[in-house]
DNA sequence: GTCTATACAGTGATAGAC
DNA sequence: GTCTATCACTGTATAGAC
C-alpha cells in the first residue's frame, strides 16, 4: 500500500507502531518487548515492520526524539519573560506552572514516553542526557531565570534563584513520577494535583516578600 | 562443596549470586540480564545457580525482601520520638536527615537496590509497593509525625504537618534518584550532598518558629 | 554443589515472492 | 508495503553423572 492513500486516511503504519510501543514500552520495558509483540499489536508481521524502522532501537530512538521536541515546546522562551512578569503577578506566573503540569499529565503519550525515559535511564545514556539535561537542566534554569527577575522587581525573598528553582520544581516532578506509576489508577490523577496545588501554595507563601 | 566449609570462608555463592544481580540488574535492568550472564559472572554454570534460586524471579524477590529489611532499620521507632525531639532541637534533628541520606548513599549495595526498584517499578508491583508504601509512604508518616510535635511544642510554624513532611522529604528523594544515576559519577556525591544541605538548610529557616 | 548435555520456545533480523 | 519462510542465536529451565 501506498503511503497516506486517501484524504481520510488514519494513523499511518509507521505512526502505529509508534503507537504501540509507546503502550508496550511504557508498560513492560523496551527490553521486554519483543518486536514479534509490536509486530502483533499493530497487526502486521515482523518483516513488514522492518520497512518502518531499521531496528527495534530505532523506534526507541523515534520516541526519544519526539519526546524531547515535544518537551522543547513546554516552556515559554526566556524572551518572552519579562512581557510575561509584567503582565502577571508572582502567584499567578507560577500557578501556570500546574497548568503546564495538567497539560503534561493529561496527554497520554507524553507520560508513556516519560515512563520510558524514567524505565531506562539507568541503561541507556540517551535516556539519562534526556532526564538530567532536557528536563531537569532546562526547567531548572529558566526557573532560575524568573526567580532571579521576580527577587529583582522586590516580588520575591532575596534567596539563591537556583535554590528556589529547585525547591520549587523538584516536588513537581516528584509528584509527576508518583502520577505516571498510577496511570492506570483513576482517581490518582485528582489526589496528585491537588497535591501539586498545595505545593505551589505553600511555596509561594513562603518565599514571596 | 559443603556450605562455608572454613572458618576463613568468604561469601556463600548464593551470596556471590546475589551480589552479582544487584551489580548486573542495577546496571541493565532485570529483564536485560540473562542467567547465562549472571551465572558468568559468578563463574558457574546456569544449572549451578539453580541449586541455589528455583528461579531468575526468585533472585529479584530475594533482591526486593533484602531493600525492604534494611530500609526498616533506617528510621527510627515512633516510641522513641519525644526523647529524640528533647534532646535535640529542630535544626539538629532535621540535620540527621542529612546524615540518614549520606549514610544510604554510601552503601553501595542499598543504592543498587533503589535503583533497581526504580528501574521495576513501572512494571513490577512490587517494587511499586516498595516504592510508594515502604519507601515514600513510611518515610513521609514518620516525618508527619516528628512536625505534629515540633509544632505542639512550638518549634514550627502551625503548617499542615503532612504538607511539611512532603516538602521536606521530596527534595531528598528527587536527589537521591538524581545520585543514583551518577552512582559512577565521582565528583556526583559531593555536589548532590551539598544540595542537600542547602535543601535542608533553606526548609528549617523557611518553617521555624 | 558443580558439572555436561540438552530441551525447546522465543529473539532480532533478512531474503525473496507477490 | 506486506507476506512466508527461515536464520543463527539467546532465553529459562531440567536431567543426570560426578
């Protein structure tokens, strides 16, 4: 079959293999998954696959990579910060940060790609750069960056911005982590964010001047 | 051979078995490993390692039940509290959490383990039980209670004491995952350990009374 | 308790017909 | 782009000699 063929088309091949290792992997590992698992939940045979991906890394390597461009779009730019500062106060700036935490939680595939990252970190070095760099880092210091800006305007405490930064961010991804193992758990999602909301309340209340 | 034959004997093979999984399992994930490499490791056959594991799962659940032993010696008893809460004030007593954390760190054989419990727990359920019982669970129970006294005895502010022990604690967890996948990392330790500190150091001069 | 030998299902991947 | 067929290899586990 021709790529794409109709106007209606669905999901390409390609697209639903990355469907369902996105739903394996996430579940058992990539190491638990054999390609015969993928081939079968596609619904297609192990060497049609292979006109897809080169290897079963390959599609680990895809999903890493729409991770990380996913993960790219998530923050505002830091030029657009001080626009932003202005137009909101402390409290509210950073309550869109549970925003951005609902939006996160709630879109299945990035939490099965986060599963996979968390799963793998320890093997595979793509995994742990993604992590450490890209999630970690990158929060971090553009948190730092609005701290660092909000002390200046006399907003906030005079504390270390990347103390802050961390202090602030940390029990967030901690508590993402906590959600991702309960994905399956209905009512886990309530709890964790109101969990997040306490958070960022008590932070705010104790750091703003 | 008969079990510890010597006086002068040194581990059992069932504890060379064990100490191989936590190195292998810890490194590439249970599933990665096969018994072929854990036999190889030991330097013995796969039928040998039989003798002492009916299973591959067998070694993990032994794995898992070693963790939790250790981690219910790590904090000490409820009954003790108010002694421990007299003798030292809040700062001094929230500082040993520091040293409890340096202390797991520098077992390398504990930080293997939460590593490999990390790795699991997606798609193990017991080592999320581990995790979200044993591990957060018991740990934020026991910190609930030591600021319920602390704020009895006017020491902290009147905060939700649950919401104190979630935000001192999961800092230090975020950290300690963040060590464990520096675990090779030299100079990792001491940098992590001084964020620690100054997690520690910024939560009691943010909460005291 | 360790070994050799073996069973046998499952693994990632390829060749070549359609 | 999908299929059938097949490959060499690795997976966990067992039987039985020493």
């Amino acid at each position: 079959m021709a790529p794409r063929p109709t106007s209606t088309a669905g999901p390409s091949t390609k697209e639903r293999i990355l469907a369902a290792a996105l739903d394996l992997f996430s579940q058992r590992g990539y190491t638990a998954v054999s390609v015969r698992d993928l081939a079968r939940a596609v619904g297609i045979k192990e060497s049609s696959l292979y006109n897809h991906f080169s290897s079963k890394e390959e599609i680990l390597t895809t999903i890493y990579a729409n991770f990380r461009a996913g993960l790219q779009s998530s923050l505002p730019p830091v030029a657009a910060l001080d626009r932003l500062l202005e137009k909101y106060d402390p409290e509210t700036f950073l309550q869109q940060g549970f925003q951005l935490f609902q939006q996160n939680v709630s879109n299945p595939a990035i939490m099965q790609a986060w599963r996979i990252v968390h799963m793998e970190q320890y093997r595979d070095p793509v995994a742990q750069e993604i992590l450490l760099t890209e999630i970690y880092g990158r929060t971090v210091s553009f948190l730092e960056e609005v701290f660092r800006r909000l002390i200046a305007a006399g907003r906030v405490r005079p504390f270390d911005p990347q103390l802050l930064a961390v202090e602030y961010q940390y029990p967030v991804f901690a508590l993402m982590t906590e959600y991702a193992i309960r994905l399956t758990d209905e009512q886990g999602l309530a709890e964790v964010e109101q969990r997040v909301q306490a958070h960022i309340a008590f932070f705010i209340s104790l750091v703003r001047s």
